[in-house]
C-alpha cells in the first residue's frame, strides 16, 4: 500500500497547490490513500468546512488537526457531521469529533491519529505517548496500519516519540513546524519517521504566511498581524510511505518537495 502524507496546509495557495498537484502525484506514485494536516487550511489558523470539502473534493482521504484545531469555531458544529476529519487525540478537555478512526483501503485497515505534542506548545495536553497507548489498548477495532500525526513543536520529542512507538505503528511522521525535515527513515521495528514534513503553501514567504509581516513581529517586536496573500508561487511538501499490507510495517519512505515554477 502506497499512503501519500501532506504537510500543513496553508491558506488559499495551499488549498490552491493540493487542486493543481495532487491528482498528478497520486497517479506518478501510485498512491492508494491521502492524509493532510489541514490545521492551517483557512486563512492560516483552523479549517472551516467550506474548506474541508474543498480539500475531499480535490482529492484528499483524511485530513488531521493541530494546535489550532478550535481557531475556526463552526469546527465543534460540523466535525461530529464528518467523517474524515481527525482532532487531537491528547486533549484534556473534552471535545467533539475523533482523535483517531480506522478507513477501509482496498481491504486494508488504515488507522490515522492526530497527537499533539507538550514540549514548547501553549496547549496544555495530556502526555503524547500515554494517550495514545491507553487509546490503542481500549480501541474496540484494530488496524493493520496505522499512521500517526504528531503536531509538536521540539524535534527532540518528535523523535522521542518515535523510537517509544517503532514497532508499534506503521508511521510518525512530524507536522507543525512547517519546515521540511531531511531525517526519513525507517526505525529497527519498521516505523516509518520524518521530524517534520513541512508545508502546503506559499514559497517566497516565512512558514506560508507573508515574510514582510512575520520579520515585523519576530525581528522587530512589532505589535501586527501575520498577513497570508491569496496569490503567490506556492511549495508542495510530503511524503510517500511504502507499508506492507499484512505486517503494517513501513518498507519505504521518501520526500516530495515541489516548488511551483
């Protein structure tokens, strides 16, 4: 089973490049099955649902959240009325929606789960690993693969992470910081693992977001807003997971860094 994995979503270019790309590279590589983090898909903060179909609609199987899952708040009405949509597993507040659901793939069980990090992020969560263990222990349906959504901040977590899970899922592949990572590899109990697999959106800008604004407020303590243009040559960041159908363990992972030209 071939499983393409795209990187945060940002914005209209992102939304823009999944439309103008992402029929083309399932069909260059095969792909059985599509997840993105849409966490940023709306204006760079949340997804609304205007845009979560747009998103199916161009193609996607699943989409996974992040930290800023409750940034659009038509999320709480319409995420229980969906069913491809993943929120944080970890949260410690109750929620509606799914941290984690099982999809049928050409008669492969795929599980995907979305995990927020603790180490440098304002959300206060319950313990990343932990969570998801007792998940997994309680869940009533099992899966032969399964692909994991860790959106944190620390790359030394997301590895952590990782090594704790290698033999356990089929995949942990790092979203959130936006920056596409070059440490793909294959873990000793056949996990698949990228710190990062960085973002779908605007190139010539700082994390999809325009840089002028962003150099403003970090470099010169600025009080403004980060501003995200509508037009702009965007960037196609992913990944391909190459995962036996019988053991769920992953045989190959690669990088997919496209740069509009």
């Amino acid at each position: 089973m071939k499983i393409l994995f795209i990187g945060d979503i940002v914005g209209r270019i992102g939304r823009r490049m999944i439309k103008d790309y992402l029929s083309t590279l399932v069909e260059k590589y095969e792909i059985d099955f599509v997840i993105a983090n849409g966490e940023n898909a709306s204006h760079g903060k949340g997804l609304l649902r205007h845009h979560y179909m747009e998103l199916i609609d161009s193609g996607i199987d699943v989409i996974t959240l992040g930290n800023h899952y409750d940034s659009k708040k038509d999320l709480r009405g319409y995420i229980d009325r969906v069913d491809r949509l993943i929120r944080p597993l970890n949260l410690t507040s109750e929620y509606p929606g799914e941290g984690s659901a099982v999809f049928d793939v050409n008669g492969v069980s795929v599980r995907v789960t979305n995990v927020l990090g603790s180490a440098f992020m304002k959300e206060e969560v319950n313990n990343p690993y932990y969570s998801l263990i007792d998940y997994l222990d309680s869940a009533e349906e099992q899966a032969t693969v399964h692909i994991v959504d860790f959106h944190a901040e620390a790359t030394g977590e997301k590895i952590c992470f990782a090594y704790a899970l290698d033999g356990k899922v089929s995949a942990v592949l790092g979203t959130h910081t936006h920056v596409q990572t070059r440490d793909y590899r294959i873990l000793e109990g056949g996990t698949a693992f990228i710190s990062d697999v960085g973002m779908t959106g605007l190139y010539d800008g700082a994390l999809g977001f325009d840089k002028g604004t962003v150099v403003n407020k970090l470099m010169y303590g600025n009080n403004v807003k980060f501003d995200i243009p509508n037009e702009g040559k965007g960037l196609f960041s992913a990944v391909v997971l190459n995962i036996d159908d019988i053991s769920g363990k992953c045989i190959e992972i690669f990088p997919i860094y496209q740069v509009e030209k």
